[in-house]
C-alpha cells in the first residue's frame, strides 16, 4: 500500500519539478564539493612531496660528501636528520649498500637489514614516491649516489606523514557541506515556488473543464504554453465533435420516435374509424384492414431498416470477410430485384467487364448494392431503367448503378447520406421510403475501405459510383 502510494505521488507533475530542481541544484554542488577536496588533496600531497624531496636531496648530498655510511656519529647529519624528521612529523632511515639501516629517526630499526621494492628500485638510480592515502602517508627513496662513479651506494628512505593535510580536509569538507545544505534549503524553497508556478496553468485547465462540464463554459482556453495552447484546441476539436454527436443523436431519437409513431398514428386511426360504424361493409373492411397490413409493413421496413443501421455503427470488427464473386452476387441482386422492377415498368441491366472476385462481406456488400438498385427502380420515371455495371482494375473494383429517375437537386445531395433525410418526404412515403438506405449502403461501403460518390441531374437520373479494395486490409 505505501509502495502504491509513494508511486502515485511521484506521478504528480509538481513532485516531479521539485524532484528534478533539486537534483539540477543539488547534485552539481555536491560534485563540486567532492571534486574541490580530491583537488585541494593532490595539489596539498604534491607540495609536501615537492618541499620534502628537495630537503631530502639536499641531505643525499650532505650524507655522501661526509661519508655518513662509514660513520653514523656525524653530529651535524644527525640533528638535520632529527630536524627534518620533526619539521614534516615523519621518520627518516638511511641505508647502506648491504640494505643495513645505518640511522633511524624513530631509533627503532638501526642495524637492522631492509628489502623492498622501493629501496631495490633506488639502488638502480630510481626516485620513488608514493602516497598512502588510506594509513595517511607519503613515502619517498632517494638514491645516495657518488659524484664521480654516479653509482648508489645507499638509500634513504623517508616516511611523511599526511595527517595535517586529512585535518585541513576534513575542516574543508564540514565548511563545504554546510554550505551546501543552506544552498539546498534555498533550492528546494526556489523549486517548490516554481513547480507551483509551471503547474499553475494544468490547475486552471482543470477546474475550466469542470466548469465547461457544469455548464459555464463553452470552450477551455489557456494559453500559457505552447502545450496548454494545443490541449486546450485539442480539447475544444473533441468537445465540439461530442457536441455534434450530441445534438445528432438527439435529432435521431427524435427522428426514430416520429417515424415509429406515424405508421402507429394511422393504423389507430383506421382502427378507431371501423370501430366508430355500425355495419361496416365487408368491401370497407378489407380496404381498411389492407391500409392496416400496409401500416405494419411499413413499422416492419423501418424497424429492419434501423437494426441494419445499428449493426453497421457497432465496428468493422463485425465483418464476415471471404472471397465473394462479384459478377454472381450482383446477378443474384438484380434477380431478387426484377420483380420489384417488373411492377415499376423500369429495366434492370447489369454489365460486367470482365470476372471479378474480392475479399468482403457478401451480407453487408448485398445490403449496400441492394438498396442503391432499389433506390434506382423506387424514384424511376414510368419505363425507366436501371444499369448497373462492374468493372476492376489491380486494386479496386468498381460498381455503378445509374437510372434515369426523377434525380436528386443539387442542394440535397450533400444530406442524402444522412439518417432518416428525405428529398421527397411525401413522395418518399408513398413509395415506402424510410430514409435509412443510403445511411445504411455508404457504412457498408466505408466499412470495406471502399468510397461512394453521387452525381444527379434533377429530373434526368442519378449515379452512384461505388469503388471497393479487391483485398481487405484490417486496421
């Protein structure tokens, strides 16, 4: 549970900016810091190497010229030895060259014979020094050679210690982190002042979209930042979109409800006019039972017609994809079609250019196709046609449905796709048009990836042209 709740703080804008100031504030005091000690450290090493190597050079030179090997009691040697030795607090062994400790400061090793690396490497000729950081000391050997032959015929081996240099360091590094903590006191207070700062604008947007969600408001606008100034037009594109979807889905309830209600309206009216006579004649009856019957089919096409639309809205998802002939299917659309076509006194006509097979949904592709012929043959002129052809290239087919009908004018024809629109209301009725066959026959056709377009010349005909993928791609 606090594991859960550490990691939702941490994603808080805010904890982050504050987060990330003070790692921009902190961390480069704190290197610095670090860096200035190792510095102040090796330049502090250095010069007290330098200083005590040119002291102990100086002495080689005295040890050598006075033959201090052959005789250790020279008073003059000695008290520069102890000297030396007190002046940097180390210890100072000379060596002959049998590695026999001649002198030692500490008076702890004299007679006593010494092998090592260092003192090996000075008999060579070498000047070694190296610093023991960890038991807090330098250590140096010098060659005591001859002038003449410049052969090493000892060694003196010097021990400094470093621990003046570890207490400047120390007392540096106590003044450093003191420094840098009021320097991080004042980062976080100048991190927390400007994280609130930056957030400040998300804030706004946030309540403006509570407020645009109670009412208030119609469109949120920040302008801050760049990125405020996208997410609020982002915003603004979306909730104008939900507003149209809104308003058109209010306008389809209203639209389903009245359609629904006129065919009920008249059968109730029929219905109340039989019951309303005494010895209705059997011819009156009839008459008034067909228009009835006629009513219900009329509920029963709009009814269809909406669960058709609903499926279509569901997604693509839906589709049952198989390779479908194209020539067969039209053939057998046209087929179903005639007689609708025969009692209109309009011709059915299909050409095909050449086989054609493509990856669709035969149910949803028969749908659509369906409903542009019999749009063809329903707003006809008396012995009219229809020509429907099929056509293909590499990529796509092609399906167009032509009719000399009565045509769409020209300022219908951008709303013939839309649910329940009617160029002809009264017409449209008379004829059993519910105004969904369109809205249903182009999301069919979008479902496919495919594209409708539609030119009409009003009193002359109407074209549809239909252009379908051969191969299904899924998104």
């Amino acid at each position: 549970m606090a594991k859960k709740n550490i990691l939702n703080l941490l994603k808080n804008l805010k904890i982050r900016l504050i987060l990330l100031f003070l790692a921009i504030g902190i961390v480069p005091t704190a290197a610095l810091r670090i860096g200035m000690l190792r510095a102040y450290e090796k330049k502090a090493v250095s010069n007290r190497s330098i200083d005590v190597l040119s002291q102990a050079k100086i002495l080689t030179n005295q040890i050598v010229f006075n033959h201090y090997l052959e005789d250790s009691d020279s008073e003059i040697i000695n008290s520069q030895l102890k000297q030396i030795s007190n002046i940097y607090d180390g210890r100072i062994m000379v060596i002959d060259g049998d590695f026999r400790i001649v002198k030692d400061t500490y008076g702890l090793d004299e007679n006593k014979t010494i092998v090592s690396e260092e003192v090996m490497q000075s008999f060579r000729g070498e000047e070694i020094c190296k610093h023991d950081a960890q038991n807090g000391y330098i250590e140096m050997t010098i060659p005591l050679t001859e002038k003449e032959s410049k052969d090493a015929i000892g060694v003196l081996l010097v021990s400094v210690s470093t621990d003046s240099i570890v207490l400047n360091q120390e007392y540096l590094e106590n003044s450093a982190r003191i420094i840098e903590l009021a320097s991080a006191m004042v980062v976080l207070l100048v991190a927390v002042s400007l994280a609130r700062l930056l957030v400040r604008p998300f804030r706004r947007m946030a309540n403006e979209i509570v407020e645009i969600q109670s009412g208030y408001k119609d469109e949120l606008q920040i302008d801050t930042y760049k990125e405020t100034q996208v997410i609020s037009q982002r915003f603004n594109q979306l909730f104008g979109r939900m507003k149209v979807i809104d308003a058109s889905r209010e306008e389809f309830v209203s639209n389903v409800s009245h359609e629904l209600k006129t065919p009920l309206t008249s059968m109730k009216v029929l219905a109340d006019s039989i019951n309303g006579q005494e010895d209705v004649p059997v011819e009156l009856y009839k008459e008034f039972m067909s228009d009835i019957g006629n009513e219900i089919d009329r509920e029963t096409k709009i009814i269809n017609d909406l669960l058709s639309m609903v499926k279509m809205d569901r997604a693509a998802a839906d589709l049952n994809i198989s390779n479908v002939n194209i020539n067969e299917l039209l053939e057998l659309i046209l087929k179903r079609l005639r007689p609708i076509a025969q009692r209109q006194h309009v011709e059915l006509v299909l050409e095909s250019f050449r086989p054609v097979s493509a990856e669709v949904d035969e149910v949803k592709l028969t749908l659509a196709i369906t409903n542009l012929v019999e749009n063809g043959i329903k707003y006809n002129q008396p012995e009219g046609w229809v020509h429907v052809s099929l056509n293909a290239d590499h990529q796509y087919f092609y399906v167009k449905v032509e009719d000399s009908g009565i045509g769409i004018p020209e300022d219908a024809l951008e709303h013939i796709y839309e649910r329940f629109y009617r160029v002809d209301k009264s017409h449209s009725r008379e004829i059993g048009g519910t105004g969904l066959g369109l809205a249903i026959a182009r999301n069919a056709i979008l479902m496919h990836r495919g594209a409708i377009k539609v030119f009409s010349t009003e009193g002359e005909g109407t074209i549809f042209n239909v252009r379908i993928p051969l191969n299904y791609i899924a998104s």
